[in-house]
C-alpha cells in the first residue's frame, strides 16, 4: 500500500505586495517559509542596501571600504547600492535627526526625491527613529515621492496618523513598527487599515535582534505571525520587514576588528549579518534591509537555494 | 478560526416564508448581509416545512443563488431532500456545507458520494436509526463510523463537521455533559482531526433566557474543541462570547480589537 504523506493544509497566504515601478514583489506565499511541497512560494525573498543621506560618522570601517567615495552623496552612494546587486535602496534620512544635522523636512524630501530618480529599484524611506520627528518629516517626503511606489517607515502607534494618511494619499507602501509584540503590532496593522490603507500596502517591522542578541524572540513572533496569516489572520499577513543590517552591525562580534581568538573581522562580520539574515528568512521575514554587499551576495546564494522547488 | 453557521434563512422564521412564498429577495439579501456582517462564516439555508418536496428543489436554489449575490460566503445547505440538497450545491458558488447526514448507513451513503462529487464540506450527526445516544462513548462510536464513511469516499476529515447533538437542557439535562467529553474525544479520532460543530440553539429550547444558556454552552463546548456552530449571529453578545473564547483559547492572535477582527473575516 502506497504510503500517504501528511501535509498541512493552510486555508490562507500572506499578502503579496508590489514596489516601485519595475514592480518588485514580496510575500504571498501560502505555506511555511521554503516548504514547497505544502503550497506556493511565489516571490523570493527581497533585499535592500542601506544608505544615509549624510556620512555616518561611527560607521565601521568595513562598510566605509564597501561604499568608499561615495559616502558623502546619497545619490552615488545609492548607484552603488544598486551597482552591488540589491533588490531595493534603504534611503535612511537621519539628516533630519536632532542630534546629527536637523535638516527640515523640505530638504530631505528633496534628498528622497534626488535618490528615486536616480536608480532603477524600488526606494525604501527611513525616518529617524524619532517618532516626533518621523510624524513631520515623512508626510513631506510621500508627497515629494508621488508616482514612485515607494515603501515608507517606519510608523508606529504614536506617528502613524499622518504618515498614513500620506502615503495613502500618494500611493506608497508603509512599514509598521512595534516593539516584539505580536498584540501591539497586530492592533497597529489594523489601526492603519482602518484609516483606508490596504493591508496589501503594509508590511511589519517586529523590530529583530541579531544573532546572539535575542533573535529566538523575533524568530518566535515571526513564525507565530506566519502560522496565523496561514490560517486566516489576515490582518498579520503582511510582508515582514527585518531590520538586518542595522542590527548585525551593532554587535561586537561583527564590528570589533581586534578580537584574536573569534578570527579576522572580514569573516565573522559577513557571517554575522549573513547568518541573522538567513535565519529571519526561514522565520518567514520577506524584505531584509542589509548594510554590506558581500552579506547581500552571500544571502541571495542562500536564498536561491532555499527558493529550488521542493515539492513532490 | 471558529465558524459561525448563521442559523436565520429559513422558512421557518415568518420573513424568510414570505420571501419565498413572494419571490422577494429582499429579505435574503438582508439576513445575508447581516449575519455576515456579525462575523457568520456559512450561511444555512433552508426552505422551511411550509412547501411541497418539488417545490423546495427549486426554493433551495432560489435561496442559495439568491444569498450569495448580498454576500461572498459560504453556504450551508440544510434540508433532508435530497433533490433539494442537490440543487442547492449546483446553485452554489464556492465550497458549501451539506447539512446533513446522520450516521445510518442509507443516508451516508448518499450524502457522502454528493459532497465528494461537488467538492463539499458535510456536517454529520452522531445518531442513527436508534436515534441520539446517551453516552459520550456511543456518540463517538458513530463519530467513528462517519469518520470511516467520510474517508471511504475521499472526503478529509476536515471536511467533515461532526455534531455530537445538543438536547435541551430543561428535558434532557444528562446529555449536557455528554456532548461535551463527545467533542473532546472526537477531537482526538483522527490526524487531522475531524471539525465539529453543534446546533447552539437547541440547548435552551423553551428556556426562559435562552441567550444566556446558549453562550454559557458555547463557551464550555469551545473549551472542549467545538470548531463550529448554528447560531443566531444577530445575538452580539453570543458571538462576542465566541470571539473572547477564541482568543482564551490562544486560537487567533490577540489585539486590543479582537471582537472587531473576528467580525470582520
């Protein structure tokens, strides 16, 4: 007797959103990360390259290698991002923060605006992390970025009126932002929803930590996010967001040049964000914002991989 | 996600005879634009007793074509003529909900090859000739033999709602208990296991408060691995009963909008 394979069947998939005019797609897909032979995995996973629109000052030296010259002038500096094979360009405008330039929103939105023309991808818009600040600045910047299908972010419980309102107004994308909180970040979803924004043009940031520093938490709210956009939570089944970059640089494995014993820097930088990267894909996360292009390079091999069918 | 069957097309609440005796689609349209609203995933159409057997073919296709122009559910097609059933499943958009076979052979023998053959969910009843056993374990004995039925024609158990029978509790207080250990053990039949659902309002037949006795019922029979079940989804507090079950349950992801949330899909 011919043996019968279990396979879950989910009655539901994650929403598929499209950027940017060469339209560029991320989610949909109706089963678990990679398990093919359970449903479809329409779209692979969708990279970005960070870049500031002013020269981070505390950058790590790695990263200025990768980007040298070009560091000083976002628009270069995003030709290169492209040139280096990233999906879409991470346009992060902390000109605007206080503590860096304080530039007004009229200038980094002329910023944006430079950028976008400039390349071919998709443009993801980061604020400054300041919610305040982000609630002023980012409308402007959706309006300036009209026509460009952009992915905008990142919003939160306490900005994301106006910013919403914009960006549906202008026909953007938008990043939701909560603190590794399922409830938190389901609730903000819905709130955006309810001010007229398709859930289609969401997509989540549950906020990840690196490997080593708490990546078990964002893997867990991630596969819990998946399973209930599988079986019909559709207002958790949007594209995941996942902040790659800015949190495996920040880890002392991959930024302390000087450390004997964990082997050169070179190695262990790109491992360390490569490796969060690839977890976070198999967790079920959809758009990885990255800071260098070897780890790009080495993800996408991953991904390609992970992407080969196996149904049967 | 729990199930709502929204229990209120049918011919035998006065509006709904009108309707069909009329001809006015009105009034289909707008209890299946209400119960949907309220959070009904299937909406149970029946014709009532007041027509003929011929006539209620044609009434069940009526309703059920009639139902899905106001809304883009699911139907369950509920009646004993088989001719009826028939039409209603030809009439219908979509994967529909036999309503429903018991576990005597004759009548699974039906109905089981009707739902394979329209690619149908079937609620299945756990009585036979014998009528409702008493038992929690007589009833899951028939569970079983449904269970077996199903999968003899090709149908998954996740397609099949097993109703382990609810009876008022004001005549038949012992079967209270019984239904509920039913669901759990049914529950526990097979990998994946089979849905099971339960006609609520049955429980408080001819009780005074019957709102009250029914979400009381449904809070219990959820606890207990209830999937599903024919309800009035005009009752807010019933099926705001069944949202905050479902998230006690840890069944959908909490936010501060649950109720909201489990309208709305």
């Amino acid at each position: 007797m011919a043996v019968t394979i279990i396979k879950e069947r989910w009655t539901s998939k994650v929403a598929e959103e499209a950027f940017g005019l060469a339209g560029i797609k991320a989610g949909g897909e109706s089963t678990l990360p990679f398990l093919q032979f359970e449903g479809e995995v329409p779209n692979r996973a969708v990279t970005a390259l960070e870049v500031f629109d002013m020269e981070p000052e505390d950058y790590p030296a790695m990263l200025k290698e990768a980007f040298a010259g070009v560091m000083n002038d976002p628009v270069a500096w995003a030709k290169k991002a492209v040139e280096y094979g990233a999906d879409m360009v991470a346009l992060r405008l902390m000109s605007a923060h206080p503590d860096w330039k304080g530039a007004s929103a009229d200038e980094v939105a002329a910023t944006a605006k430079a950028v976008a023309d400039a390349i071919s991808v998709p443009l993801i818009v980061i604020g400054t992390g300041i919610e305040e600040k982000d609630g002023e600045i980012l409308p402007v910047v959706a309006e300036k970025l009209e026509g460009k299908k952009a992915l905008i972010g990142c919003v939160t419980a306490n900005n994301y009126k106006s910013i919403t309102a914009a960006a549906n107004g202008y026909g953007h994308n938008l990043i939701a932002s909560s603190p590794l909180d399922i409830n938190l970040c389901k609730q903000l979803n819905i709130l955006i929803n309810e001010m007229g924004l398709p859930l289609d043009r969401i997509a989540f940031d549950p906020l990840v930590g690196a490997l080593g520093y708490g990546i078990e938490y964002a893997y867990s709210i991630m596969e819990r996010a998946r399973i209930g956009a599988l079986t019909g939570d559709k207002t958790l089944a949007t594209p995941i967001v996942c902040f790659v970059g800015q949190e495996a640089w920040k880890a002392k494995e991959a930024k302390d040049p000087d450390v004997a014993e964990w082997g050169p820097q070179g190695d262990r930088a790109i491992l360390w964000e490569t490796t969060t990267a690839t977890t976070f894909a198999i967790a079920g996360g959809n758009i990885f914002i990255m800071r260098h292009p070897e780890s790009v390079k080495r993800f996408n091999a991953f991904i390609a991989e992970a992407m080969k069918s196996n149904a049967y | 996600m729990f199930e709502i069957i929204g229990e209120r097309i049918n011919g035998m609440f006065l509006d709904i005879r009108e309707a069909i005796t009329n001809k006015d689609p009105k009034p289909v349209h707008a209890w299946a634009v209400k119960q949907a609203e309220a959070g009904a995933y299937w909406l149970d159409i029946n014709t009532g007793p007041v027509a003929s057997k011929e006539e209620q073919v044609e009434i069940m296709a009526w309703l059920v074509k009639t139902a899905q122009e106001a809304v883009d559910r699911p139907c369950a097609i509920d009646t004993t003529n088989w001719a009826a059933m028939e039409a209603g499943l030809q009439a219908h958009k979509g994967k529909a909900l036999i309503n429903s076979a018991t576990a005597e052979q004759a009548k699974m023998d039906v109905l089981f090859p009707m739902a394979a053959k329209y690619g149908a969910s079937i609620v299945a009843l756990a009585m036979n000739e014998k009528g409702v056993p008493k038992s929690a374990e007589d009833r899951c004995a028939l569970a079983m033999e449904l269970l077996v039925n199903a999968d003899m024609n090709g149908i998954s158990p996740e397609d099949l709602y097993i109703d382990p029978l609810v009876l008022p509790v004001n005549v038949a207080q012992e079967h209270g208990p019984e239904s509920l250990e039913a669901l759990r053990q049914i529950k526990m039949l097979s990998n994946p296991a089979p849905k099971t659902t339960i006609g609520l309002s049955n429980i408080s037949q001819k009780a005074p408060n019957r709102p009250l006795i029914n979400r009381t019922y449904l809070a219990m029979a959820m606890v207990n691995g209830l999937d599903s079940a024919i309800m009035d989804a005009d009752d807010d507090d019933l099926v705001e009963t069944a949202a905050t079950a479902s998230i006690i349950l840890n069944q959908s992801i909490y936010c501060d909008s649950y109720v909201k949330v489990f309208r709305q899909r």
